[in-house]
C-alpha cells in the first residue's frame, strides 16, 4: 500500500513543530534570564560554540560511515563463479559459509528489497552519526580551552612541558583519542556486518579471495592501531600522575622502566599498524598475526613484567636514595601549587 506524499508531508511538518516548540520552552526562559543580567552575548556565544563543534564532529562521522557503507556496499558485487573452496585448514568454515545462508534467508531485515534495506541503513549512519556529534559537542569547552591555553611558565622536569600542557592540551588530546576509537571500531564493526551479511567475509579464508574485502579491514584496523598509538603516547605523560610510588607522580621505577615500556609499546603500535596497511594490499595473514602477537607479548614484559623487577630489585633495596629526587620535585610543585615557595618567614 503506497502512502499518499501528503501524509508522509504531514508527518514531518508535524514532527517538526513539536521539536520547535520544545527547543523554544527549553531556550527561551534561558534567554530571558541571561538578557536580564546583561550577558545574553556570552550565553550566544556559548550556543554558537556547541552548535559549531557538534556540526564539525558529526560531519566527520558521517562522513567516515558513509564513506565505508559505500565501499563495502559496492563490494557486496564481488561473486565467485564457481562452488567456494577453502584452505584445507580451514574446512571448518564451510560450516560456517553454510550457517551464514541460512540466516541470511531466514533473517527478516535481510530478506527486504534491496533498496529498503539501503534506506534504512543510511538512516542507522545519520542517527549514529547524530549520537557522536552530540558526544564530540560535549568536548566544546576542552576544545576552546585547547585553542586559547594560557602559559604558566613553569615546565615538569620529566618531559619539560608547561603546566600549560597538562591543563588544556592534554585533556583535550585524551577526548579526541576516545572519540576516534570509538569512531572506527563501531565502523570496522559495521563494515563487518554488512560483508556477513552477503556472505562475503567468510571469503576471505577461501583459496580465491576478494581482495578489496581484505584491504578494505586491514585499512580500518591500521586505522585503530593509529588511534591506539596516539593513546599510548598521551599515557607517555600520565606517569606524572602515578600513585605507585612514595608520593604522588613520577618515581624512580615509572622514570625509568614504565616510561620505557610505554615508548617499546608506542613504536609496536605504530608498527603493527603499518603492518596492516601493507598486508592489506599484500596477500597472506600470517605476518599481522605474528606482529600482533609479539606486540602482546611485548606489552606483557614490558609494561608489567620489567616495571616489576625495577621496583623490587632497584628500587626497593636503596629506595631512599633512588626516591629522594622525586621526592623533592614533588614538595616542589605543591610549593608551587599552592603559592607556598612566596611565603616570607619573620623571626618574632
């Protein structure tokens, strides 16, 4: 049954009144109270700044998804002419390949007609998308405060960063991270989904592999290894926040080991995601799954074993001396914090 445009027109326009009519209920007494104490403009500015920063990273997201529906969509074409055969290895996969058709048959959603089932996934993409605008909308005040920093002239003696650093680029550069995480593992799972859902992925452990398909993930998951890279180098500075040494921030054992640990595990990432981007253009799977183990493995020592051995066979036996100069920086920076280095003793 075709439904007349005039009601689908209808519908709209009643849908839009009724989200006018609460943003003016919700904006208006704002407004009022604003305007009666003379700081209207701030309170406009402050709106602009939301607006602006939602629009931005909701058209980075959809953008991003839409991006990858298209590829993964127009690889959905990708047909083998004759019975799939797999790698001796991996015949259990054809139980798999088998199970797939069945549900694909038996599922509802993808039994629709194609164009249906179009429609509605961009709908899926503009509501997600809609969802991480308004996440990244939350970040407008660390993202102001990242453009307009204002310098302390004071630098931590680890990284010889200003406190400047730590207060607006930092925080900042840890929202972004997550966002982008976010980003791309909820798109590598949508992409995902959408080969499943045309039998497609299983293909890729068949002996005649689509290799658009292939590339298509592997360029995805060089794409996290980039954001994770990023995370690890910001955890870099978190060392100045540890509370597992006698004092609160950096001890011998974080300056020493941990600090190591994290640099190894940044350039493993960074490695690993180079890996990705070039096994995705390059048939076999056996050298990303060797990296991506020994990264593991070289996380494990690295950032738990070796710290460990630090802290109890360095540290411990002669932890006075090892300590005491981050034991003094330390009362030196809360002398700081608290304006306490410009106190003037008087003998009475």
């Amino acid at each position: 049954m075709k439904v007349p445009m005039k009601y689908i027109l209808l519908g709209c326009a009643f849908f839009v009144a009724i989200f006018g009519f609460s943003l003016l209920t919700s904006y208006y007494p704002e407004i009022l109270w604003y305007d009666s104490f003379g700081y209207l403009p701030i309170w406009w500015f402050v709106l602009k700044a939301k607006t602006g920063v939602f629009l931005g990273f909701f058209t980075v997201a959809f953008l991003f998804f839409l991006s990858n529906v298209l590829i993964a969509r127009r690889s959905r074409n990708t047909t083998v002419s004759e019975p799939i055969q797999f790698h001796p290895k991996m015949q259990v996969l054809e139980q798999l390949f088998s199970r797939l058709s069945q549900a694909k048959e038996q599922s509802s959603f993808l039994s629709l007609p194609s164009k249906i089932h179009g429609i509605a996934l961009y709908f899926a993409i503009f509501i997600v998308s809609i969802y991480f605008g308004l996440s990244g909308g939350a970040f407008w005040e660390a993202f102001y405060q990242y453009l307009n920093p204002t310098t302390f002239g004071i630098a931590d003696p680890i990284f010889n960063q200003d406190v400047s650093f730590y207060m607006f680029t930092l925080p900042f550069f840890k929202l972004i991270q997550g966002w982008f995480s976010k980003l791309i593992l909820i798109g590598l799972g949508l992409v995902i989904w959408i080969y499943l859902s045309h039998n497609l992925l299983v293909l890729l452990f068949a002996q005649k592999k689509p290799t658009q398909i292939k590339s298509h993930i592997f360029v995805l998951l060089s794409l996290l290894f980039v954001s994770i890279s990023f995370g690890i180098w910001i955890k870099l500075f978190s060392i100045l926040y540890s509370t597992s040494g006698v004092v609160f921030g950096a001890g011998y054992a974080d300056h020493h080991a941990q600090l190591l640990g994290y640099k190894i595990l940044l350039g493993m990432t960074v490695l690993q995601s180079a890996v990705f981007l070039l096994w995705g253009f390059r048939s076999g799977f056996r050298i990303p799954v060797y990296s991506f183990g020994l990264m593991i493995l070289v996380s494990i020592v690295f950032g738990n074993i070796y710290p460990g051995i630090i802290q109890s066979y360095v540290v411990a036996p002669n932890e006075l001396v090892k300590e005491t100069p981050y034991i003094e920086k330390s009362i030196e920076f809360t002398h700081l914090a608290y304006n306490l280095d410009k106190i003037e003793e008087k003998n009475f």
